[in-house]
C-alpha cells in the first residue's frame, strides 16, 4: 500500500478503474487516513485501522466539507481511541446519538416541559404555591388580553435548550427595574423548575449538569427585598377604623377590618367560604400556606362583621359572578388618601396585628399560630400544643385592645 502526500489536486485526480469496485489514495503523513473512491461515487476521506485484532475502516467525509488538516485530524483522533481500547465504531454511534438528542432537545419547548413540572409537582405544593406558579406564566398557553402576561413567559415560550446565562441575565435586568419584588420570586422558581429539569432522564444533559439560573449575577442584578414597615400605628388606629367604615362597600369595609383583627394573609381571609365560619363554637377555619388549613378563633367584633354581611353566594366577603371580592386594593388605596397613612397595603394591614398584639404583652408562640407562621423553635414545634380555646383567650385580649385603643383616641381627640 503505497503512500504520498495527499494534495487537493491529487484528491480530484483520483479515478476509479472501470473494472475495480474501488480505487485508494493513502497519506504519507497521516498513518491510516486515506482517500477513497468507487466508479460511480466521488473521493471521501476514511481511516483504516485495526482494533481488537481485526481490520476496520471508518468513514470521515466529503473532501468538499473536509479540508485535509481536518481529516488528519481527525484520523489522529480515532487512532488515539484504539490506542485507548475504546471501538471507534462505538464512539461514532454514540456520538451521533447524542448529536440527535441534542437536536431533539433544541425543538423541545420550555413551556411543555413547565407543563409537565407544574403536573408533576401540584400534589406536593399548597395552593398558594401553586397559583403563584399560575400567575408568573400568565398568558403563556393561552393569551389574554385582559391580563398582563407573566413575568416568565418571555423565559418559557422559548426551546429549554436556550435558556443560558446571557438571556437569564438580560431578562433580570429588565424586569428588576419594572416589577422586582414579582422578579425575584420567579427568579427562585425557576431556579426550582430547572433543577427538576435536570434531574428527569429525558432532559438530563439539557444544561450539562449545570443550571443557568443558579449564579452570582443574578442575585446581584435581582439585589435583596427591602424589609416592609408599613403597618397601623396606635395612633393611627382611630382614623384608620373610620375610614374603613365609611367604605360605601360593606364586604370591603369588613374584609379589612377581619384582616387587622385576625393577622391572617390577604388571600386566605378573602377565600373564606360560609361553611369554613363556626357561630356556634366561635371558630373560623382558614387556608394555611404550609398546613393548608388551619382553625382560629372567631372574636366576637369579627363574628359581628360576618353575621352582618348577606349570603349572596358561598362567599363571606362575596364579589360578582360567584366570586370572591375582587375591589380590596382599590379600598386600600381610598383609606391610604383619607387617612394619609403613606404606602399601607394588605400585607401592612396583616403586620399590624403582629405589631399591636405587643401591646398587650401575647404571647409570641400564640400570635404565630394565630397568624399561620410557622414555628421558630423546637419547643414551638415538638412540645407545645395550644387548645382553640387558649388561642381565643388571648385573642380576645388583642381585638379588645385594639376597638379599644381606636375609641379612646377618638374620645382624645
């Protein structure tokens, strides 16, 4: 088998005799790496070799793709596999397998994966959880024009496989200067969904055991929530219950007037059906973000609000179409300009409850239960058991002080 310098020129030489099936040309320089050539058919770089004691030969390509340092390289490069015993046979297979895996991956859609996610994931989360989910990819299967589209679509709606560090990063920086607060907690489930990702077989290799969402950058463009202050002052008090009374909506009035009294979190007050209020034995059962539900005392100036609303629909602060009320922000919003009480919002209306239970001295572990925060300590949480009826005690204490507190300011004032 005789060899010579492979040269373009010589590759388009290269004639197959009619009568011969095949015709060769071998490098010099290159051990293995020829050029091959059939009557009908034009030249193609192939390496000849022996692997386990038998004769193989691979094909390496077109001399039209190929040039010809490519070839020897990579004829070098099959050679280094035998010298390692690996078949190169073998390692082309898998090679081309997992080139046509990567090429499926690319097709495959953020927002079927995100699909499959929420599907897999719903039963081990709570229904805040969940609708949180809901409402950061608002829009993506569906548009709704009514609704602004959540602040993941522009992530989801493209191939998973693209997802990268470059279009997390300007997708941070833009949302983090509209709406930072919404973006930060997509930024923590994604990072959630696209550690799922990587532990299904069927996308595994997608990001190459690394997730993109996971880096330094994105903390640093996304920074850190400030913490929220807002809340009623005693002082404040008097002003404030007045106007919420003056509310020409009674649910609004007595939705904002059970959230002061009760701590509990905007959603879960505004969720609460007929059926989940006890008048008998003074107890109001509510969703929970870790329990899912839990049982409160219900205060008597509470049960007053309540038994004076009218049952429209299973709703207690009942809006149209069989919904819950829907006007809560607005209602904020128009005490916030009658009292000039700057920036209180549901969640403020919720901290003051916390704040003016201090007042009269109640117990920590009780205000927690209460407002459905989860316990702090290990005493909390292995050995202290509170019966409803101990909750009330205190409870009872807190919504006294605070109707209190409200009339003497007015009486002061």
């Amino acid at each position: 088998m005789s060899k010579i310098a492979l040269t373009a020129q010589r590759i388009r030489s290269l004639k197959c005799p009619p009568a011969r099936a095949q015709a060769f040309l071998w490098d010099a320089s290159t051990p293995g790496l020829g050029v091959r050539v059939t009557p009908k058919g034009e030249p193609t770089f192939i390496y000849q070799g022996s692997f386990s004691g038998r004769s193989i030969r691979l094909k390496i390509g077109s001399p039209k793709s190929w040039s010809i340092p490519e070839a020897q390289a990579r004829a070098r490069e099959l050679r280094r596999l035998i010298d390692q015993g690996i078949d190169p046979r073998e390692h082309v297979k898998k090679s081309k397998s997992a080139s046509q895996n990567e090429r499926a991956l690319a097709s495959i859609s953020a927002r079927d994966v995100w699909q499959q996610y929420l599907v897999a994931r719903k039963p081990f989360w709570g229904v805040r959880h969940y609708t949180d989910h809901l409402v950061l990819a608002r829009n993506l299967m569906q548009k709704d024009k009514r609704h602004q589209d959540g602040v993941l679509v522009p992530i989801l709606s493209q191939p998973i496989a693209s997802i990268d560090r470059k279009t997390l990063e300007a997708w941070a920086t833009t949302n983090s200067k509209i709406r930072p607060t919404v973006t930060r907690l997509a930024w923590r489930c994604l990072k959630a969904f696209l550690n799922w990702t990587m532990q299904q077989e069927a996308y595994s290799t997608v990001f190459h055991g690394w997730n993109p969402a996971n880096i330094q950058s994105l903390k640093e463009i996304l920074g850190h929530p400030n913490a929220k202050q807002d809340a009623v002052q005693r002082e404040q008090l008097a002003s404030w219950f007045v106007a919420v009374k003056e509310l020409q909506n009674p649910v609004a009035s007595a939705y904002l007037q059970t959230l002061l009294l009760t701590g509990g979190r905007p959603s879960e007050i505004l969720h609460i059906r007929w059926t989940d209020v006890d008048f008998k034995w003074n107890q109001l059962t509510i969703g929970d973000k870790y329990e899912g539900r839990r049982t409160i005392p219900l205060t008597r100036y509470v049960a007053s609000l309540m038994s004076g609303l009218p049952r429209t629909s299973e709703w207690v602060f009942a809006g149209r179409k069989d919904k819950p009320y829907t006007g809560t922000i607005a209602a904020i919003k128009q005490v916030r300009q009658t009292t000039n009480i700057q920036g209180l919002t549901r969640n403020g209306i919720r901290r003051s409850f916390r704040t003016l239970s201090e007042w009269v001295e109640a117990p920590v572990g009780v205000v927690a239960q209460i407002m459905g925060h989860k316990p702090s300590a290990i005493a909390e949480k292995h050995y202290t058991v509170r019966p409803i009826d101990l909750l009330r005690h205190h409870h009872q204490k807190i919504e006294d002080w605070i109707l209190k507190a409200s009339r003497r300011r007015v009486e002061e004032t």
